[in-house]
C-alpha cells in the first residue's frame, strides 16, 4: 500500500508532540524566516527605485516638451502618468499656423535662418531636476528651433537628459546629436521615439522603456 506522506507527517507529529516541541519551533523559526524574506521581497522595487534615485540624485522628475498638434504631448502625458513629477509645454511667442504645409514652410525657415523662437513659457527653477525628460517632434530632421532656445539658456550639466520624439518615419533624426552638442555635460540615456500616428496607444511602449532605462516607478 502506497503511504500518503502527508498522513504519516500528521501522526508523526501527534503521536511524538513532546518530542516535537523543538521541531515546533524550528516551524516557527521557518515561517518568520520566510515572513520577514516576503517583506524584503516587496520592498525590493522601493528599494530599487531609492537606489535608482540615489545613484542619480533624483528628485522628481521634469518632463518638457514641445508639441504642435498633439503627438508629443501625448506621450508626455504617458510618461508623466507613470514617472510623476513636472510638465512644461514649451510655447512660443509667435505662432504657427494651423495649416500642415504652412507649418513646414515657416520650420523650414526658422531652421535656415537658425532662428531661435522666444519662449513664451519658461521654468526658473530648473536646479531642482535631475531627471529630465526632453520631448519633441521631429522638424525638418531635428527637433524645433523652440527646443534649441530652451536649451542653450539653460545649463543642464549633470543632469540626466532623457529624450523622446513623435515623428513621421524619420525617427530622432539629428535631435539626440544636437541635444548633446547643446548639453556637453550632461548623461543621456536611450530615448523612445513614437510614430505620431501611435502616439495615443503607446502606454505599453513606454511601459517597456522605462523599465528598460530604470525609471519605473
Ligand atoms: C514642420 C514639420 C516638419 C516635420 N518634419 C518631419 C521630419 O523631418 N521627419 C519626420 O519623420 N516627421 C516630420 N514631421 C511630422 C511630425 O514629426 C509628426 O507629425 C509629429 O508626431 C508631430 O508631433 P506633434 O503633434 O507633437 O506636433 C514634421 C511635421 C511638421 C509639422
């Protein structure tokens, strides 16, 4: 006859219970042992994430960007949900127009001429990011000429820069070579760049790069 192990288990345990007092405690020793373990189990992503913070000195973060129609600050607007911190749509103080094509031809110009556009919104306590999201379309191959005027009145040596884009087909184009020619001294990490057309449903793609990156919650 086959025995059930658990049955023998069961009478070991009643039949011998004197004898098992120490193995009793050997259970309880076990069961807190594993109890304090699952603790340090879930408080392993806080404790992750502390790390994270501290290894970059990070505060809450600051997501700025641009956004004609719409794309980019979609995606703004799905990082923020899951990284918290500060958003700041840059705005200019002239406007474009409303018309796509008329838009590109006044952002072609601004690029020649190496326009710089003024900002008609601006954030004076930048010291108190260190994590900053930088966001853009891509223009004409390269990011807005409103980006390049935030960029050069503002130092943001040391700080980690982490860009992202909406396009449609070009990708980043020069955007991450002129963000670093404009920040030196600053640490870029990998960007997320969204075709335009995806820039609402793409929550699962900025899910994976920020676990990829280290900056999830
Ligand atoms: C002035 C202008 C220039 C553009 N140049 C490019 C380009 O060089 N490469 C590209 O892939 N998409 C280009 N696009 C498409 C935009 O990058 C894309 O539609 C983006 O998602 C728009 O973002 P927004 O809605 O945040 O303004 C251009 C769009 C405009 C209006």
């Amino acid at each position: 006859m086959i025995k059930d192990i658990r049955q023998s288990e069961t009478d070991h345990t009643e039949k011998h219970s004197l004898q098992n007092v120490p193995a009793k405690r050997g259970i309880r020793m076990r069961k807190l042992c594993a109890g304090v373990l699952t603790g340090l189990a879930a408080l392993w992503p806080l404790h992750a994430s502390a790390a994270h913070a501290a290894e970059t000195g990070a505060s809450k973060p600051l997501i700025v960007y641009f956004s004609h129609s719409g794309n980019t600050r979609a995606v703004a607007e799905l990082i923020h949900k899951r990284v918290g911190g500060d958003l700041l749509e840059l705005k200019t103080t002239h406007a474009y127009p409303s018309e796509y094509k008329a838009t590109t031809e006044q952002a072609k110009k601004e690029l020649n001429d190496n326009f710089r556009p003024q900002l008609a919104n601006d954030i004076d306590n930048l010291d108190s990011y260190d994590v900053i999201f930088i966001g853009y379309p891509t223009w004409w191959g390269t990011m807005p000429m409103a980006l390049f005027t935030f960029l050069e009145k503002h130092d943001l040596s040391g700080k980690t820069i982490v860009p992202f884009c909406t396009h449609g087909g070009s990708g980043f184009g020069r955007g991450k070579e002129d963000i670093a020619r404009l920040c030196p001294n600053a640490k870029m990490l990998e960007g997320l760049s969204v075709r335009g057309s995806n820039a609402a449903d793409a929550g699962d793609d900025v899910d994976e790069w920020l676990r990829d990156i280290g900056m999830s919650k």
